[in-house]
C-alpha cells in the first residue's frame, strides 16, 4: 500500500502515516477520557472520602489523561515512513513540551486540591496555608517553564538556568508588589500573626 501511495506522490506516505498517527492519538485520548474518567468519577461518588471528590472538582486526572495522546505521538512519530530527521525531532520536542506541560498543571491542580482539603479541616482557620501552597505553585510552575522550552527547544535546562539570573531580576522589578505580598502573607500565617475576630 505504501509503494501506491508512493507511486502517487512521494509526499503521499508520510502525511497518511501521520494523520494515522494523531487521529488514532485523539480515539486513545477519547477512550481514555470516556473510560478512567467515568470509572474515576464513580468511584469519587460512591466513596465517603473526601480527598477523591478534591481531586476530581480540581480536574487532576484529566489533565494527567491528556499526557497519553502526546506519549502516542512522541513514541509513534519515528516510524511514519518517510518523514525527514527534522519534522520528526521537531514533533517530538513539542509532543514532550505539551507532556511535561500537562503534568504540571497536574501537579499545580493537585496542590489546589490538597489545599482545599486542608482548608476544609478546622485547625485550617488559625492556620491556613493558602500562601505557602501558592508559594510552592510558582515554584512548581518555573520549573515547569523551563523544562518545557528545553523540552521544546531541545536543550539542557541547565543551559536556561544559567541565564536565569538576569531574568530573575527583571521579574523582582516588574512583580515586586506581588512577591512582597506574597511574602507578607507567608510570614503572617507562619508567625500566627492574624486571628479572625
């Protein structure tokens, strides 16, 4: 079948395999969102725990379910016939962008989800921990960035991290209210410092 495709025109092959390729990455993606999903959110409802239903109104697992149609084309994307070094390295760069991405936000919708469990607990209304969660979220969220423009870029993220000193500076500068709030906030609920009347 390829060699009547090929004999068609060259360019014939390598797009069919790769529209074979990605719509066959949106049925797994649709599967995989009917199926866990459904199965997840069942389970969620039927159980008496409360972290489950966190998870689940946080969308944590649908966000690690969008990991599985990007792992397909970054594993499937070399054996398209016919396609050149470079398409190819350059569709698995942002297959591998588009995953570290999803699990970042995974991982930032799994903080939300355990802060507003904690939150829900009584000893959260002398002690909350709302800024230290959001605290470790930007975190989360810079090392993300720069795993995913290396990821994308296809370099070393000590490479990015080296400059990351100049753009650390610009950023105090542009966010400086923002971060002497955030640091604020901190310290009151650390030192107890606030109590509501």
């Amino acid at each position: 079948m390829l060699e009547e495709l090929n004999s068609i025109h060259p360019l014939l092959p390598p797009v069919a395999g790769m529209l074979a390729l990605f719509v066959g990455a949106i049925v797994v993606n649709m599967i995989v969102k009917r199926l866990l999903m459904g199965a997840f959110h069942a389970f969620a409802a039927k159980t008496s725990f409360t972290w489950d239903d966190a998870l689940v109104s946080h969308n944590v697992f649908g966000r690690l379910a969008q990991v599985v149609p990007a792992l397909i084309v970054f594993v499937g994307i070399p054996f398209v016939p016919g396609l050149p070094e470079g398409i190819v390295q350059l569709i698995r760069n942002v297959a591998m962008g588009y995953m570290v991405l999803m699990l970042t936000l995974a991982l930032t919708a799994m903080l939300s989800a355990a802060n507003s469990i904690y939150a829900a607990s009584p000893i959260a209304k002398d002690r909350p921990l709302k800024g230290f969660v959001q605290l470790v979220q930007i975190v989360v969220w810079l090392f993300g960035g720069i795993m995913i423009i290396a990821a994308v870029l296809d370099r070393s993220p000590l490479l990015l991290l080296s400059g990351f000193g100049a753009m650390t500076a610009i950023l105090l500068l542009v966010f400086k209210d923002t971060i002497l709030s955030l640091v604020a906030s901190v310290q009151l609920t650390a030192q107890d410092m606030v109590r509501v009347g």
